[in-house]
C-alpha cells in the first residue's frame, strides 16, 4: 500500500489532488493515498469532495483540527494557518508539512526543470508578476504567471510540454514550509501588516517572507526604499554566487536598476556597469506610470535580466502589459464623481497607495481586517477623506481608528451582507460625494466574509457605479 497524505484545504481541490497522486519525492513516481480535508461543508465543497471520491480519495468534511492517523505528509493549502491546530498536531506527531510551493518544486519535470523567478511583498505583487510574464513573452519565452496569482503552481509545473521559465506570485501564506526550493532569482517588493490572523505577529509574517531568499541561485533582489527588504536579503542562506540587486525610483548604484530621468535603466547586469548604465524602457511606455508601478516595473525587470533577458524585449513587454483587473480600475463617473475600483486593495499598505493617488475621496472600506492596524492609514490620509462608507464584518476596527484619527469625518455603515449590500454602500458614497470628488474602493481588508474573491467584490461595485447611471 502507498504511503498516506492528508491535503489540509479551506476548499477541496481537484488540482492539488491529482498533482499528490503523481507525488515524486525521492527521483521516483509513486501512487499515494490521500485523505482530504475541509473545514467547511457547503454545496460546492460537496460537489468538490465529490469529484475528488470518483478520483479515489478519502473525504473528511467539517473539522479540520483532528491529525487521521496514520499520515505520513501533510499538505496545506495556502489559507490554512500556521498556527492552526492540526499544524501544531502534526508536528508534535513529526509529520513532515509541505505547503503548495514544496509540492509543485517536488513534482517539476526532472528532464526539464524550468527555473522559478518569485515575486512576493505586502503590496504589489500581482501588478510584477503580470509584468514580469509580458517581459518574459516578448522574450519568446514558454511562460506563464502562477501560483498565488490564480492558476495552481501544482497544474502548471505538471504541464506535459516544457516550460522555458515561470513567473510565480508568491503569498507570505505559502511560504512557512518549504525546504528545497531554489529560485533562479526572487523579489520581496515591500513590507508592511498584514496576514497577522494567520502568522500570530508582524515578525512571524516578516520572517516567512524571508524564506523566498534561500537557496537563491543569481539574484536576491531588494527594494532600496524598504529596510524590512534589505534585512532579509543580509540574513538569507543563498547559492553561492548570487548576487544582491537593489531597485530604486531614485537614480541607481552600482548593482542596482533604477530611474535616469525618463527612463528605467540597469546597472546590475551588465559588464561595464561602474561606468555606465543600461537604458531597458521608459517611464511613458507603462500604461499607468504612477510612482509603484515604475517601482514594480524596475522589480519586474530585474527578475527578467537575472533570466538573462535582453533590454528590448524588457521594454516591449512593459508596453505589452496591462494592468490586472480591479487594480485602480476607473469604472465610470457620475455627476462629475469618478469611481474607482481598487477592490484588490486587500491590506491597509495597498489602500493607503490608493488613497494617496487622489486629493478628495469618498473611501469605501471594510471586509475581513487580518488583525491589521488601521491607525496610521486614517492618521496619513483623513485630510484626503471626504467621507468613509464601511462594510463587512472587521469595520469596527475601522471605524473605530477614525473615531480616534478623524473625529470629523462622516462615517456610513452597511451591516447587511445580503446581495444588495454593495448597492447600498454605492449609494451612500454617491450622496456624500461632491463634483470633482473620487469615490474610492480600497477596502484595507480581505472579501471572504461577504465575496467569493476581490474580483466579485469589484464586480459588484462597478454594477452598482452602472446602476447610479441608468
């Protein structure tokens, strides 16, 4: 009989299943049994567990804090908490724990291995990698972003025709237990709260982020602006020979790639680069050339030169990018009111970016807060703030700084989580709002307690902005 995996998932997964049946752990492929469990037991997780029972496993649904017995590995899905019980049983049992990451390295095509070039950070992390993939397409490469992004890392690395190179979005949940992984190169873009609901405190947030340094093969590459960045970098266990590559929107040293004037340009790879620097684009070739995206757009970029992509197919990529759905997306003005979806603002740091953007808001706000602070955001941006409508479940915390920072701004609250909610919230802001005004969702939190993901959440308000029109 094959050895036993338990799969610890908040949502049955059809491709996290078929990628463990195929497991190669030692160099050969084996058949495993596989327990799977879910904390929750609606009707589309049945309609999963049921598919996952044709494909032969055992379904365990309802609780997920009990270790079955007998388990040799335990794989978590990204949304399982380190901290979470079963975690802890595990441990205490020594039963090794793998998440996502270490599953898909493990099951990569030992003939054809396609190197891994990673992207995480507080804020950002989308916006890179979608440009990072365009870079490596306008390159000619066989590529494809995954991971966090949306499509299973697990699917994409057990594609039968080779991959050339991958561009991986990497969560800071993802990352508490991997082992072997070795990127060719990997960005963290930024620091700041978030996720304190799974890791606990902000160090042990910091310190999984960390872990996308070791065993770095070319480059470990850090934001020159964010300390947090450049500590993990001096602290990572590398390859030896890789080298540390800062980014900077300010003009840019030795071994660093950075901003002359219009353009982006490299002084890291390239041979004569005490003298001289490489020009790779220019700031007008982005499609929104705001101040974080030439940041992501110099990340981005440096993780293609560390593949060793040449500077024109860098420039004919970021002009080929476009940016991701519900990321300062402008879905409509109304009685001179812009609205604006930012619904992928799942973190105060994320929220703060976008309100900065604009002198005059009507914030939307709210979700699931992860145990952040919402302190310093409303303390740097109430004078932007002509009015906050809340939802969700986690707006008390929200209001709650306001009522400390902005005694003076109104404040709305939608407490319905029925499917008119967000047209209620719309409304709200339309009343409040004054021409020349922006109505902002940056929600500061995640959409599980009312949405299926950001992007229905964004969906939903931009329904709403096309209902104010009609």
């Amino acid at each position: 009989m094959g050895a036993t995996v338990k799969v610890m998932a908040k949502s049955a997964s059809p491709n996290i299943f078929a990628g463990i049946t195929k497991l190669d752990n030692v160099g050969v492929r084996r058949t495993l049994n596989v327990v799977v469990i879910d904390a929750t037991s609606g009707v589309s997780q049945k309609e999963r567990a049921t598919i996952l029972e044709i494909l032969g496993a055992e379904i365990q649904m309802g609780d997920d804090t009990q270790l079955p017995d007998g388990i040799d590995l335990l794989v978590l899905s990204p949304g399982v908490s380190p901290q979470a019980p079963i975690v802890a049983a595990a441990q205490s049992a020594g039963v090794q724990i793998w998440g996502e990451l270490e599953l898909a390295w493990r099951l990569r095509d030992p003939a054809h291995p396609a190197p891994w070039l990673l992207v995480t950070g507080t804020n950002g992390k989308t916006t890179t990698t979608l440009m990072l993939e365009s870079i490596l397409l306008a390159a000619g490469k066989r590529t494809v972003a995954a991971g966090n992004i949306g499509r299973s890392l697990v699917e994409v690395v057990m594609d039968p025709t080779p991959w050339d190179v991958l561009a991986i979005e990497v969560g800071a949940p993802q990352l508490p237990f991997v082992y072997s992984i070795s990127p060719q190169a990997a960005v963290c873009l930024n620091l700041a709260q978030d996720h304190i609901d799974l890791f606990g405190t902000f160090e042990a947030y910091r310190d999984a982020k960390a872990k996308i340094y070791e065993r770095c093969q070319v480059a470990a590459i850090f934001n020159v602006a964010d300390t947090e960045t450049i500590r993990m970098v001096e602290q990572a266990e590398v390859i030896e020979g890789c080298r540390a590559i800062g980014f900077s929107t300010g003009i840019p040293d030795i071994s660093m790639l950075g901003v002359v004037e219009e353009f982006l340009v490299d002084r890291a790879f390239l041979d004569n680069r005490r003298e001289a620097a490489l020009e790779l684009a220019e700031i007008s070739d982005l499609a929104i050339p705001a101040v974080h995206n030439i940041s992501n757009a110099l990340a981005a970029s440096a993780l293609a030169r560390a593949h060793g992509v040449e500077a024109r197919a860098i420039r004919d990529g970021l002009r080929s990018w476009q940016p991701a759905p519900h990321r300062i997306a402008h879905v409509g003005q109304v009685a001179n009111v812009d609205y604006i979806d930012d619904s992928k603002a799942t973190n105060t740091h994320a929220a703060a970016t976008s309100l900065t953007a604009y002198d005059s808001v009507v914030w939307i706000a709210g979700g699931m807060a992860k145990g952040q602070s919402f302190d310093d955001l409303v303390i740097d941006n109430a004078h932007r703030m002509r009015a906050v409508v809340l939802l969700g479940v986690d707006q008390d915390q929200i209001a709650g700084a306001l009522e400390r920072h902005a005694p003076n701004v109104p404040i709305h609250r939608v407490t319905t989580k029925e499917t008119n909610a967000m047209e209620l919230v719309v409304a709200l802001a339309a009343e409040s709002a004054q021409p020349g005004d922006t109505v902002l969702l940056a929600p500061g939190c995640a959409s599980w307690d009312m949405f299926k993901d950001y992007s229905e959440r964004g969906d939903a308000f931009a329904a709403a902005v096309k209902g104010l029109k009609s």
